[in-house]
C-alpha cells in the first residue's frame, strides 16, 4: 500500500482556490470512516489566496498536514470531491430582464403565476384594511378633536 500526505494531494486540485473546502471535506471524510488518515507533525500552506474585508492584500492559510492510504475506495472520493470543487459555486440568479426572458433564461410563466399571487395578496390586504376601517366607522361619526388653544 502506498501512502501519501495531504499537502501532495493538494497540487492535484483542479481549482486550487478551493483548497480550503478540500481540506473540510477530507476530514469530514476521515471522522465519518470513509477512509483512514492520520495527523502528522508537520504544518503546510494552502494555496488558497484570502483577501480581507475592508482592507488591502492577501495572505493564506497553514494547516496541519495528514498522512492517508491510497486506496481505490480514496481514489475514487477524490475524483467525485474534486469535481465538485472545480465547478464555480457562484451562479448567481439572472435579473427578469425581457432580454433575458426572450432568450428562455428566466421561466415567463412562473414569472407571470409569482406576479398573479402578489397582486392577489395585495388585493386581499387592500379589502381586508378597507373592511376593518368600515367596522371602526360604524355606529355614528367620528369623533372630531378640537384644536382650540387655550391661554
């Protein structure tokens, strides 16, 4: 059986701005028995680069380093893992443009039924407040205040 560290393992990364997540889901992998791994005594750095918020530059991140045995079992974690982590996590939602609409990107028909609740909704809240101001009405005239000061 052969062995390898995690900081080897790491370089193999397709997208290694992703290390960090890497590293979560190898422990995680590890504490649930899906592999085995042990802690070495050594520290290594991510090749991950952070920014701070609000402030300028970068830096990274020292991790402790791990030992694992490559198994078929490990080989294939990480194909499935390293897949996941190349695929950009940030799709964002796209804007209810008409350009955008024409183009078949945003669903018009679930657009059209959100807006048909909404208006609903409104509606209902409009009567609902409109009945409640009839109730409190009712049974004579409001009582007026008057504004005479007094001196």
């Amino acid at each position: 059986m052969s062995y390898k560290k995690l900081s080897e393992q790491i370089q193999e990364l397709s997208n290694p701005q992703r290390s960090d997540a890497f590293v979560k889901q190898f422990r995680e992998a590890v504490r649930e028995g899906q592999f085995d791994a042990t802690y070495l005594p050594e520290r290594f750095t991510l090749p991950k680069e952070f920014s701070r918020r609000g402030g300028e530059g970068r830096y990274q991140r020292d991790t402790r380093d791990m030992l694992f045995e490559v198994t078929p079992a490990f080989e294939q974690w990480f194909e499935q893992t390293n897949k996941e982590l190349a695929v950009s996590r940030r799709t964002g939602t796209v804007k209810p443009t008409a350009e955008n609409i024409e183009a078949g990107l945003v669903d018009f028909k679930a657009l059209a039924a959100e807006t048909r609740r909404k208006l609903q909704a409104s509606y209902e809240k409009g009567q609902a407040l409109g009945k409640s101001r009839a109730r409190s009405t009712k049974g004579g005239t409001p009582k007026s205040r008057s504004k005479t000061k007094s001196r």
